[in-house]
C-alpha cells in the first residue's frame, strides 16, 4: 500500500570498496517496501574507478542523501524521517555520512533520524596497513578526515552498531571501539552482537524484519513487522 509521507531508508553497499553494485542489495528492498517504508540503494564510484581515492565515494553517497531528502516528497517520501544503513565498507562510508557537516551543505544537522551500520571500519589507520593498501591509495588526510571514531564531535545521528560473533577479529574490535568512543562522548548508540553469524550472513539478515539486523532497522524506523 503505498502511502505519502513514508519514511525511507538509504542502505550503503559494500565489497571493500572496489566491489558491489545496487542490483545487488535489491532483495533488501520487500520488507521495508512490505512495511510501508521507501529502500533506497544508491550507485557511486568504487575505489578503483577512482584511483585509489575514497573521498569521491564518500563525497557521491552524502550528494545521494542530500538528494533523497530534498526530493523525498517527489517519490512519496517523508524527508524528517529519513535514516540511514551500510554494511562493510559500506558501513565504513555511512560512519563519514553521520559525520558530515550538514550545515556546509545548507541541510539540517539531524537530516538522518537514525543509522544502522553493520560490520563497518571506524579508523582506517589500521586498514591503512592491511593489504586494502594494494588498491587504496591511503593519505595521511584520507586516513584523518575518512575515520568517523575521530570526529564524533560531529556526529547529530542516533546510531546502532552490529557485528557477528563469526567475523574476523579486527571487524568486531571496530566496531566495539567506535560503539566504546561514541558511548564515552555521551551520543546515543546501541551495540547489537550476532551470535553465530559471519561478515556475509549479518547483511543477510537485513532481509528480514525478524532477522538480526532487520530488527533493529525495523525498531530504528518504527515500523511494524506485521
């Protein structure tokens, strides 16, 4: 049933950065739409088609929420009930969405009402010396300006964090990190931990609203799962 004045989510994907396109994500899609809610998965430039800069990235997904919100009333959409998910690396360029300083933009500070970032990288410091390298042209300003943990001062967004119990240890101990710095800056933040689940199967449950990551998205929105 399609209604005016939905409230939308912009998901972030991943694939490291050099890998993964909207079409992908489509199947996050039905349960938010089932809900009454507006999925939006936006294209950008990956890290190789960009020479190895992820500024390019991060500056096309904020123009992208920028833009959902500004037009949400052309597609049925509620612009003050506008948030925000990613997943991987793509959880790693929601950190520097959340971070964004919306007033330069001419946009609310608390465009987004809340953000979900699963399994994302926070500081890049220690991406920087992992073999992400060979293809990620790091800079001392990309490492500073594109590690969201260093600008919380910034940060107007209530966030819940996820990870699974199955993931590679850096992966949770980013997440833990940057759930541990936002708590300690006195923002609101929740920490989900999956059990069982790898980096792969914490996206999947996206898909469903009773899933890991679905219900908090789905209590994050307000919307009903029925």
């Amino acid at each position: 049933s399609k209604r005016t004045n939905a409230p939308i989510n912009v998901f972030i994907h991943g694939g490291a950065w050099r890998g993964g396109h909207s079409s992908d994500s489509a199947y996050l899609a039905e349960p938010f739409v089932k809900a009454g809610a507006h999925f939006v998965v936006p294209d950008f430039i990956n890290v190789v088609e960009a020479g190895g800069d992820l500024f390019p990235m991060v500056d096309q997904v904020r123009r992208a929420v920028g833009w959902v919100y500004r037009n949400a009333a052309s597609f049925g959409g509620d612009p003050n009930a506008l948030y925000l998910s990613g997943h991987s690396s793509g959880g790693h360029l929601g950190g520097c969405i959340v971070i964004t300083d919306w007033a330069r933009e001419g946009l609310p500070l608390d465009i987004l009402k809340g953000a979900l970032l699963g399994s994302g990288m926070y500081d890049l410091k220690p991406v920087r010396m992992s073999r992400r390298s060979a293809y990620v042209k790091f800079t001392d300003a990309m490492e500073q300006e594109l590690s969201a943990q260093r600008h919380l001062d910034r940060l107007h967004t209530p966030l819940i964090l996820t990870h699974g119990t199955l993931e590679t240890p850096e992966f949770q101990r980013q997440t833990r990190d940057f759930y541990a710095a936002v708590k300690a800056a006195g923002k609101p933040i929740e920490l989900r931990v999956g059990q069982g689940y790898n980096h792969y199967e914490t996206q999947e449950t996206l898909a469903n609203p009773y899933g890991f990551m679905g219900r908090a998205a789905f209590e994050q929105m307000k919307l009903n799962t029925a």
